[in-house]
C-alpha cells in the first residue's frame, strides 16, 4: 500500500464520518425506523442508482489501484455522493462493513452464461432435461467461510482507518430466497410454466429440494455464526433499509450468535408474474413460506404486481412486514389490502429517469402513489436504474420533485 492510496481513503472517511454525525442523517434514520415499525413520520424517498452508478463514479475516477482498496474507495465515494448530491432519504453509519469471505458451491454442477456483448443479456442452457431422471444429480451447496482472509480484510482497514472510520464484520450472503429464479437456471423459464400443467409430481419434488436445500443453506449461516444484525444501514427487500428497534429479538444481547428470526429477509417471485394464484401458491408460495418463516421480519416482492397474490402471501407469512408494489401492481388494490399493517414499498417506473425526463409525469406519478396510500408507511424507491443517459440530475430533480409533492401533502 502506498501513502497516496492511504490518504486517499482517510479523506474519504473523514468525510464519510463528517456527514454522518450531521443532523439531517440522524433525522433520516428516525424517518426510516417509523416506517419499518409501521409509525411513519411521513413518506420516505429513496434512489438505488444500480446500473447507472458507472456514470455517476465511473472507473476512470477511482485513484487507488490496489483492488481491494478501490473497493472501498467506491464504496466511501458511493455513500458520501448519495449524502451530499443524490440527498434521498437514505442514512448511513460511520462504520466500514466487511462480511465474511464465504465459498458457494453449486447444485451439482455449473451453469454456463453466454453473455451479449454489452454485459446485460445472456443465454444459458439449463442442465435438467429430463426431472426424472436427472433429479439424481442434484445436491445441496457446499459452503466454507475463509475465516483467515477475512481477519486480514479487517487488519488492512484498521492500519489505514484507525480509530477514524471503525471496521466491523457485517454483512448479508444473499439477496433473495424466493427460489424461482434458482429453478429456472436448472429447467428453464418455458419448462417451469409447462411443468405446472405437465409434470406436477416432477416439479413438486423439484421445489421441494430447493426449499429442503434453502433451509440447510441459511441454517448453515446461524450454525457457523456468520450472520451479523440487520437493523441499522443494511440494505433490505427490494429495495429498503433496515432500521428498526424490532431486530434482533428482545431476548439477544451484544455477544451473543446472532440467529435467523433476528435479522429480515427477502422472497419474491418475478418470473411467475404469469401463473395465477392458484398455481402460484402451489408449486411456489408454499415452499417459501418455511423459509422466510424462520426469519424475524420479510419483505416480499420485486418487479412482479403483487395484487393478485397479497392475500396468499399475507396468510403464509405472518412475519410479513415489507411489500413491494411495482408499476404493475395495481395501487389501489394494494393499498386496501396493506392498510397500515405492512409497509407500502413502491416503485416508480425507472423509465421516467432512464429513457425520456417529462417532469409533469414524474408529478403525476407521485401524486398518484400519495393520494393511494400517502397515510400510510410508504416508502417511494426509484431503483432498477441501468442508465441516466449521462445525466446526473435526473436523479437528484427527481428526489427534489419528490420531497415537493410530499410536502404539499403534509400541509
């Protein structure tokens, strides 16, 4: 490590540490913890850029060299750009999180992508072709965690941080645990639909695995004492963040291992957005349900509309808190159903930043959303962002449009 690369982080985290004993990040921390504890304060606004973080801290502007310390560098970049540009809802600890290095086996065997030549799409041929007789192939992941490695992350950080900006071991070692997208790698998205109709026993015994394989997968993370607390800054769901007093359990202590039913997760099931109900609660919801049921708090849903599903996946998952609400879902629906016992999570079409600004119609959006369910724990995302178009701005008018709209309903 050279010092130049050892004081360009220290800026970083000073700066990061500055920002974060401001009092506005400290309000925006309350804000969050009344929405996920169903007591809003008012509506939250939160922009995940994604994709488009490559234009708003492209690669050439990163100065260390070193691989794992522009990591870091990035992430130092990414969360004081959000603070002093993006200014969403969003906050932050003065912490550096380093999660433990874990190996992931696969199934049985690996799955090849051909990706276009842009990175995005891709082609992949899914190695169960026939469930009967393949079935035997599969089997549970192995895991290992790299404990060494991970002990010389935090090593690294400290010599360069200190005291200024404290390390810790934190993190989560997966997004979802809906499984859809897990069966379709292995039989493909047209096999998953025919399957419903022409293989019901083959498919039941599929996700049945999967469900068996997710449990020992999550329970492996508790066994090791890998999981750390999700309830401050962590991301969550779809689109969230964690805050809340409700996490871990009241009967956990600093010190102790912590377990699965202190911590949220995630389910969703996007891929299915064309089976109804009946056959969604079949082969999909109720394998779900025995995982996300040993977890303390649930978000459930992504890009799928939820409306004809809700009442399904209200009554599977008692420790349903967070519900995505998508441009596809219907508002008005959802809100009825939610009411003020589940957080209204709602995503905005990202096309209204991504392909064409018309700002009358960003209002118009929101007002919409405001109108439905302004009076409840709403929470509006704009995230699924894979470009800008060059333009910066566009996130941060929206956040203004959006605080604007927001304040006229608090009036």
């Amino acid at each position: 490590m050279i010092n130049r690369e050892k004081e360009i982080l220290l800026r970083l985290a000073e700066k990061k540490v500055e920002l974060c004993g401001k009092k506005e990040n400290l309000e925006k921390k309350k804000l969050l913890k009344s929405i996920n504890e169903l007591k809003p304060l008012r509506p939250a606004i939160l922009v995940f850029p994604e994709g488009s973080w490559k234009e708003l801290i492209p690669d050439f502007s990163l100065e260390c060299e070193d691989k794992q310390l522009r990591e870091w560098e990035y992430t130092l970049k990414a969360e004081i750009y959000t603070m002093e540009v993006i200014k969403d809802d969003k906050a932050f600890e003065p912490y550096l999180n380093i999660p433990w290095d874990v190996k992931k086996g696969n199934f049985g065997f690996d799955v090849e992508y051909t990706h276009g030549d842009n990175g995005g799409s891709y082609v992949w041929d899914a190695p169960l072709k026939d469930l009967e007789k393949d079935f035997a192939k599969l089997k549970f992941r192995e895991l290992s965690v790299e404990r060494n490695s991970t002990f010389k992350k935090i090593e690294t950080a400290k010599s360069i941080f200190g005291n200024l900006l404290p390390t810790r071991i934190r993190g989560q070692y997966w997004w979802t645990l809906g499984m859809t997208w897990e069966v379709i790698r292995l039989i493909g998205l047209e096999n998953l639909m025919l399957y419903m109709y022409d293989q019901p026993e083959n498919l039941n015994r599929l996700m049945k695995f999967l469900m068996e394989e997710h449990i020992n997968y999550v329970d492996w993370f508790e066994k090791q004492g890998l999981l750390t607390p999700v309830n401050e800054d962590d991301y969550v769901g779809s689109g969230g963040v964690a805050y809340t007093d409700e996490l871990p359990q009241k009967d956990w202590h600093e010190g102790d291992r912590v377990r699965l039913k202190d911590i949220w997760t995630l389910s969703e099931s996007q891929e299915t957005v064309g089976v109804g109900p009946e056959m969604f609660n079949e082969f999909i919801l109720k394998y779900q349900s025995p995982v996300t049921n040993k977890f303390g708090l649930v978000c459930y849903g992504c890009c799928e509309g939820l409306h004809l599903r809700i009442d399904s996946i209200m009554k599977a998952m008692p420790n349903l808190r967070r519900v995505s609400v998508s441009p596809w879902a219907d508002q008005e629906i959802m809100a009825a159903k939610l009411g003020k016992k589940y957080i209204f999570s709602r995503k905005p079409n990202p096309a209204a930043i991504a392909v064409q600004f018309k700002e009358e119609a960003v209002r118009e959006d929101l007002r919409t959303t405001l109108k439905i369910a302004g009076k409840l724990p709403l929470e509006i995302i704009m995230k699924d962002l894979h470009t800008i178009q060059s333009d910066p701005t566009r996130i941060t008018r929206w956040v203004k449009i959006a605080r604007e709209e927001i304040d006229k309903l608090q009036r």
